[in-house]
C-alpha cells in the first residue's frame, strides 16, 4: 500500500488556480523529487501536505488515513535550515520529535555522531556552517516520529561544492535510516542523483506532466552524474519540461 | 570620561566667574556635601531604592501580562493599543494630585505613577519582539505541526527576549523617576522628599547630591539588567556577522 497517497488535488487562491487534479503517490521507503519550475505550486502542495490549508477538492491519505488538514502529520525541512538560534544543536535536532511529545536524547546523539556533528552537541546555530545546520536540519526530520519526510529545495542556498558533498550525505544516512521521502528541487541533476523517481509538474496550475523512474543502483555514487545513460534522461526530462513550458 | 570632562569646565568656570554658591555649588562643593551629609539622607535614599524596585516589578509584570494578551488575542491588541498610547499622554504632573484625592498619601499612589512609567515601554517593546518573529521559523513550527500553545512557548516567548530586555533596561531607568516624582506628592521620606526640602531651604548643593543620587541609582538598576541579560541572552552575542556560518567555512 503506499505511504503517501494525493488523489485529484485542486487549489486555488482567490480565482488563481494553483494545483489542478494533481494525483500521485509515495511508497514505503521510496525516494520521490518533485521536479517544477519556479513558481509552479510546489510550496502550497506542500502547504496542502502539511496541513496548513485545506484543498478545495481531492484527498490527501497518509497510510490510508485522510490527512486533510490535519497539522504535523509529517516532518518536514524547508529551504532555509530554520533552526532556533536559542537552542544547542542537540535541542534543535530534538526539536522535532519534542513538538510530537517523543524525545530521544541518546538517539539524537548517535544520530549526530554520524553525521558527523559531534562535539558540536552544545553549539548555537550560528556557530556551524551552513552545511552543518542542513544536516542539523536534516537530522531534526529524521528524528521526528512521523512516517513520511518533507524536504522543500534544502540544498538550494548552498554553494556547488557544498551541495554535492550533502547530496552524498543525505543519500548514505537515509540508505540506514529509511523513510519515504518527498523532495522538491527545480534541478535536474539533483533530482535525478537522488530519487527513485522524479515526477515533472507543469506550470500553474499544477499537474503532472511527467513520471520518470531512476534505475540506477544504489548506493550511488557520484561518477554516476558523468555517464551516458545519466545524460541521456537528463535530456529527456528537460526536452519534457521545456515542451511544456513553450506549449 | 566626558562626565569628568564636565565637571572640571564647571569647577573651573564657577570659581572663575565666582558664582554664588547658593545658586550654583561647584562639584567639589558637592562632594563634599553628600560626603557628609550621607547619615541624613541615607534612610530616604533606601526609601527611594524601595519603592523603585517594587514599583519596577509590578511594573513589569503587568506590562509583559498586558503584552501577552494582546498578542495572543489580536482582537483585544486592535481595541486596546491606541488606548495604551493615550495612556502615556496624561501629564503625571496632572495625574498626581488626583491620584492623592483618590487614594490618599499612602503608597498606592505612588506605586500606580511608576508602574504606569514603567509598563508601557516594556509593553511597546515586547509586543513588537513577538511581531517580529521570524516567518521562516514560525513556518517550520506550523509545518511541523507546533500547537499554538507550543508556537508561543518555543519560539515567540523566547524570539522577543532580547526585546523584552530593552523594555526592561528603558523601564528600570524610568522606574526611579517615577519613584522621585511620585515622592513629590507627600511622603514621609525618600530622595524626593530630600530633595524639596533641600531646594526649599535654598540648600542647592543638597539638590545637587540628590540629583546625582537618583542618576547613580537609575545607571545602578540598568546595569543590573544589562547582568541578567547576559546571562539569559547569551545566544544572541555573536549573531549578526556570521548569520551564513562563515566562521568555520
């Protein structure tokens, strides 16, 4: 049965049409991107997800239970790491599963020490570089209870290098610590390296306008961004997501 | 330094131009007066510190409550806020002796002239902290699925200490005016009361020693505010500058 299911989900805000019968879904431990240019409605699918708003139609089920509406049912990262600047690195990973009621201290130790935070435990957050308060963030997600994990353009503000290097990261942590995934990012690359599958949405209002399923093997590695087969879909996803953005 | 400054240019010039002492005593002429005088006006100068601080913390108190409710409850910050400003365009010259018509000379009146100096810049300056808290942060709360209860606690109540804190450094300052003036109106002791019987009396040098009094005490309460913050805001004394983590690359 799949994780996250959206069936024929519609908003618009004031005559503004946003998302249109936008269907798909998310398996257990499935890697989705959502792959969109600027401005195509990812954050108010996203809005929709989290339950900050209702949609005007459609359903959203997260493990077969309707989630419309209904706040913190997943755990999210946004773009900007967004930690709370009066917390310890330690507080702020744990922030997340705080807010569901559930802390694990030690877990959250542990987690750090993987991801290579440690001794950074009692650190503010604008003691750490802006790659570690991602991972940070990152960490704060996979911490929180909830099933499914969020993650809005998360590397979007970091520089090329920087990127690449937590492109890696996310992949090894989350291949020890599976969970279902939705990622949103407007790179081709980036979708591709990481995900399962890629789902291409048009402009507004939003629908799918394409599915691609990434059959490299995992674990990745970066070389793979070099090869043939690499280019090839990246071509035809970008002639998919030129076609519709001259139609 | 400029303090010291000034105080030679007036020892200098008031010798120089051999100004009379009752209108104008030279510092040294002050010193020397408070030196001595420091039994008589010992008692009325704990008086003072008294009231201030009591005033100070009911003060506060009910600013950051009135504070809390207006931002909790918007409703009540659209219908009150103008109110709140008006509040602070009564003369407390004016205020005073109607205070004493309504509720004698005891301490009542004196306690609601310095909690009304006191609240409202704590009030101003804490409802703006929680206005301006960060939207990226108070979207991840929501994303995350923060109650209310959890979104005040965890991120607005501690986002507006540092704004909390400035409220508390303009109001500790205002809180010995307040207690001075409030002297005024007929107690049995305090800087205030020391102070018109010295100007009455002709006594300026006393003036002066009770001047520089409640300039000591209001620096006094601000630096033991600054203390606190220290200790409370401590996250907050590097930030600015390395807001991308350019410290460690």
């Amino acid at each position: 049965m799949a994780k996250l299911s959206v069936d024929h989900l519609s908003k618009s805000f004031g005559g503004n049409e946003v998302l249109k019968n936008l269907s798909f879904h998310i398996d257990e431990d499935e890697f989705v991107a959502i792959l969109g240019p600027s401005g195509s409605g990812k954050s108010t699918l996203f809005h929709l997800i989290g339950g900050l708003y209702a949609p005007d139609s459609g359903e959203i089920q997260l493990d077969g239970k309707n989630i419309n509406s209904r706040k913190g049912s997943i755990s999210y990262m946004p773009q900007s790491p967004s930690l709370l600047p009066w917390r310890t690195t330690l507080d702020n990973v744990l922030l997340g599963a705080e807010l569901a009621g559930k802390k694990e201290r030690q877990a959250a130790l542990e987690m750090m020490d993987k991801a290579g935070l440690k001794g950074y435990e009692k650190a503010y957050p604008h003691q750490l570089s802006g790659g570690m308060k991602q991972r940070a963030a990152f960490i704060r997600s996979l911490l929180s209870p909830q099933p499914l994990i969020c993650l809005d353009e998360p590397f979007s503000a970091l520089d090329e290098f920087t990127r690449s290097e937590m492109q890696r990261w996310l992949l090894d942590i989350w291949q020890e610590n599976k969970r279902s995934i939705l990622f949103v990012t407007h790179n081709i690359e980036e979708a591709l390296f990481l995900a399962d599958r890629i789902l291409v949405l048009s402009e507004k209002p939003a629908t799918i306008e394409g599915e691609f399923h990434v059959n490299f093997p995992r674990p990745r590695e970066e070389d793979i961004t070099l090869t043939e087969e690499f280019l090839q879909c990246k071509k035809e996803i970008y002639n998919v997501l030129k076609m519709k953005t001259t139609e | 330094m400029v303090f010291i400054l000034l105080l030679i240019v007036w020892q200098v010039t008031s010798r120089l131009l051999a100004i009379p002492d009752w209108l104008l005593p030279t510092p040294v002429q002050i010193i020397v007066e408070g030196w001595h005088s420091w039994p008589d006006y010992r008692s009325h100068l704990f008086a003072t510190i008294r009231l201030s601080v009591f005033g100070f913390l009911i003060g506060s108190l009910i600013g950051l409550g009135v504070a809390v409710c207006l931002h909790l409850v918007p409703k009540l910050r659209e219908t009150f806020y103008p109110l709140l400003i008006l509040s602070q365009n009564v003369p407390i010259i004016v205020l005073a002796p109607l205070l004493v018509i309504w509720f004698g000379f005891g301490l009542v009146p004196k306690l609601i002239i310095i909690i009304l100096v006191c609240f409202f810049p704590i009030t101003i300056a804490v409802l703006d902290g929680f206005r301006q808290t960060s939207g990226d942060l108070m979207h991840y709360m929501k994303m995350a699925g923060a109650t209310k209860r959890q979104i005040f606690w965890k991120l607005e109540w501690p986002h507006a200490m540092p704004s909390v804190f400035s409220g508390l450094k303009i109001a500790a300052t205002y809180s010995v005016m307040g207690a001075v003036i409030s002297e005024w109106l007929g107690a049995q002791e305090g800087i205030g009361v020391y102070m018109t019987l010295a100007s009455s009396s002709f006594r300026t040098a006393q003036v002066f020693v009770s001047i520089f009094l409640i300039m000591g005490l209001s620096l006094l309460f601000f630096a033991v505010i600054v203390l606190i913050e220290k200790r409370v805001v401590r996250w907050k004394s590097s930030e600015g500058g390395d807001e991308n983590g350019k410290t460690l690359g």
